[in-house]
C-alpha cells in the first residue's frame, strides 16, 4: 500500500469517526450515519490495497 494511501485511508476514517461522534452528541442520526459510511468505505479501500500488495509480492 502507498504510504499517501494509506494516510488518505486513515483520515477518512478518523473523519468519519469525528462526524459519528457529533452526530451522536447532538442527536443528529443523518450526520452519524455519514460517518459511518465514511468509515466503511475507507476500511474497503484500505482492504482493496492490501489484497494489490498481496499480489504484488
């Protein structure tokens, strides 16, 4: 996996993380379901790179 990937795949993790907790804490369930879908696309991101490495080597 690229380290700018990499970096890329964790920020929009930590993101959407961030945007689930202030959804939680104001009660807004549109923004917290955001930032979990902004985790699960960046956790399939982070898979798909990882399968690329495997068959890199």
């Amino acid at each position: 996996m690229g380290f700018e990937d990499k970096v890329n795949n964790t920020t929009e993790n930590t993101t959407g993380k961030v945007k689930e907790g202030v959804g939680r804490a104001t009660d807004n369930e549109r923004l917290e379901a955001e930032g979990r879908g902004d985790q699960a696309r960046a956790n399939l991101k982070q898979a798909g790179e990882k399968i690329k490495d495997v068959f890199r080597s």
